[in-house]
C-alpha cells in the first residue's frame, strides 16, 4: 500500500495556475479566430493590437486582462460593422469559456445548487473581478453579474455575458427553463431590439441598471437533468481547496468593493461591511489591524481612478467625477487639487 491510502483520490496541487485581480482566462476569445476569418479578418492581429500574445486565441489557460477583452471586442464591433457582436460571439461558444466551473454547474443536483457554484467559483477559477449574485423574489428570480474593476465601454463583454449566462442557465434547468426578462446596462439602439430579443429568447431592458437574467423563482428547485453525485463532489471539493489558498485578504476585498460601487454612488461602508458578511464595527477593527481605514481607501481608490482616466482622455471631466461618485464636477476639482497640488485640467495638460 502507498502512502496514500487515507484518500480516495489525491493531487500534488492545483492543475492551473488561478487567475488573480486584474486577469481573466483567454478562454472568453474561444471561436474569435473562425469568427474573425469569417469577416475576412486574421484574429491574430486584432488580439495583438491589444497588447496580446497571439496563443491566447488557442490556449483558454492563458491569463489577460479583463480590459484587453473588453477593448478586443468593442474593436471587433466596430472593424465587423456588428453592433451586436458580443451576442452573436456568446451564441456561437459553450458556457465552457467559464472553465470547470461550467462542469461543477452542470453536475449539481438542483439549479439553486448549480447557480451557487457559479457565485462561489467563478471568481477562483475564471475571473475574480467578476461578481456573480441570485437575488430572489417572491415569484421572480434573478442572476446578475457585475464587473468590480471600472472597464469604460464594455458593451459587448456584457452581451457575451448574457448569452453565456443565459446558455448555462438552460442547461442546467433543462428543457423547461425560460427566462421571464433579460435586464442589459447596455444602451443598444431601438432598433436592434427586436434581434436582442429574438436572439436572447425574452423581453429585454436596456439601460437598466443592472445586467440580470430573471426567471420563476419555482426554477430553483428543479432538478439538473446532467446532475451527476460523484463528479459534484469531487470537483466541489478540489475547488473549495483552491479557493482557500487563493483567498484575496480582506483589504483587496474592499479595494475591489470600492472600485466597483463608485461608478453607481452607493459606496459605503455599511454596504461593503454586508458585501464581505460583517458588521460595520468588525470591518472597522479589521481594517484598524491593517492600519488602513475605510475613508483612506476610498480616497485611494479615488484618486488612483482618476489620475488613470485623466491620462487616457477618453472621458470628459465632468464624466470622471461621476464616475469617481461626485455628485458634481467642482467637488471631484478640489479633491483632485488636494491629492496632487494640480487642477484636473493642469494634470491632463501635462499628461
């Protein structure tokens, strides 16, 4: 008998290297390649261009940034003249693209079960920016996702999103799921409504404030049709084993919760403290243990954000301060001018 013989089955480590903040698995260009050809276009120029290796559009492990996939398809929208190009990219790839999380789903034995692999592994196996949530109503529920890192434009990446959202939703709620609505912060053209519906399969809102897939909130307890006990548990335990050792510390969980929620003006710390499943009194004494306190952060945040979007020019000063959560432009300049000695506009003028 080997060493061994007190587990069923054992792994020296991990198998792939876990994505950390600010990376996503290239497995979300899975297809770019026949895509791009089929517009007569080589992918491997269009992935370059954005600062990447050409083998991320044949190795799905590979690490990227999230707004180099966000760039690429917003790019891939304009050279192929499709507005809609991140739905009919996600209509055309597996929810795969997410990994074995994809598998963990799919082998759960109810869709309640399923969708609670996706909130709790997404971020470990395929991108820990992203935040998955079910929120549940009394006979409406809803999968919404959310980006924590502010990405500019990123329309498409969020159309992929609803597809493939919506593609795992249907197979692991089988023949009978339908969703009730589609919810998009897109803001598609009136007219290309009626073809997001067609391809989504339901009524969609645009402009909303979240992006979410509703359904019948009875779904949740129906059974997996792929439901399978043994792979549930194997593949459960593995990534609740990754997960533990790739555990982000406290402080780049609030890092991430304030840049994420300054765009929408609820940044506080009575939500964070919810977000990260504490009292408001514990979150303050832990982050006192980091010498660190929630204002500092924010203000860190804040001026890191800002600083980064002045230099990329692409936003009007009025646009940052929103973004940054300033109700208005002249309070986001005298922050500013107390961070750096300079006004918003000298600091872009010298950058």
């Amino acid at each position: 008998m080997d060493s061994h013989q007190d587990s069923f089955f054992s792994l020296d480590g991990p198998l792939d290297v876990a994505p950390v903040g600010g990376q996503v698995r290239a497995a979300n260009f899975a297809g770019l390649a026949k895509m791009a050809r089929s517009h007569g276009r080589d992918a491997r120029g269009i992935v370059e261009r954005h600062g990447m290796d050409a083998h991320v559009l044949v190795d799905p492990e590979s690490l990227v940034a999230p707004q180099q996939v966000a760039d690429t398809f917003e790019y891939c929208s304009t050279i192929f003249d499709d507005p809609l190009f991140g739905l009919r990219f996600g209509s055309m790839q597996d929810p795969e693209v997410f990994g074995c999380v994809t598998a963990l789903c799919r082998s759960a034995p109810t869709v309640r079960a399923g969708i609670r692999c996706l909130i709790d592994f997404l971020p470990v196996v395929h991108a820990p920016d992203s935040e998955v949530l079910l929120i549940e109503g009394r006979d409406t529920a809803e999968l919404t996702w959310m980006v924590n890192a502010d990405m500019g434009v990123n329309d498409q990446a969020n159309y992929q999103a609803a597809m493939l959202n919506l593609k795992l939703l249907q197979s692991i709620g089988g023949p009978a799921f339908k969703p009730s609505w589609i919810s998009l912060s897109a803001e598609p053209r009136k007219s290309d409504l009626p073809e997001i519906e067609n391809m989504l399969g339901c009524k969609v809102i645009r402009q909303a404030s979240r992006n979410s897939v509703a359904f019948p909130v009875r779904a949740l307890e129906q059974p997996v049709p792929s439901a399978n006990r043994l792979l549930y548990k194997l593949l459960g335990s593995y990534l609740q084993r990754v997960k533990s050792a790739h555990s982000p510390s406290l402080v780049e969980r609030v890092e991430s919760y304030i840049r994420g929620s300054l765009a929408s003006g609820g940044c506080s710390i009575e939500r964070c403290a919810e977000k990260t499943g504490m009292s408001v009194r514990t979150l303050q004494s832990r982050l006192a243990g980091e010498s660190v306190r929630f204002s500092e952060m924010v203000e860190k945040q804040r001026e890191t954000l800002a600083r980064a979007h002045l230099a990329d020019r692409r936003l009007s000063l009025d646009e940052i301060a929103d973004r940054l959560g300033y109700g208005e432009q002249t309070s986001f300049g005298r922050a500013f001018k107390r961070w750096t000695g300079m006004t918003p506009q000298q600091f872009r003028f010298h950058h």
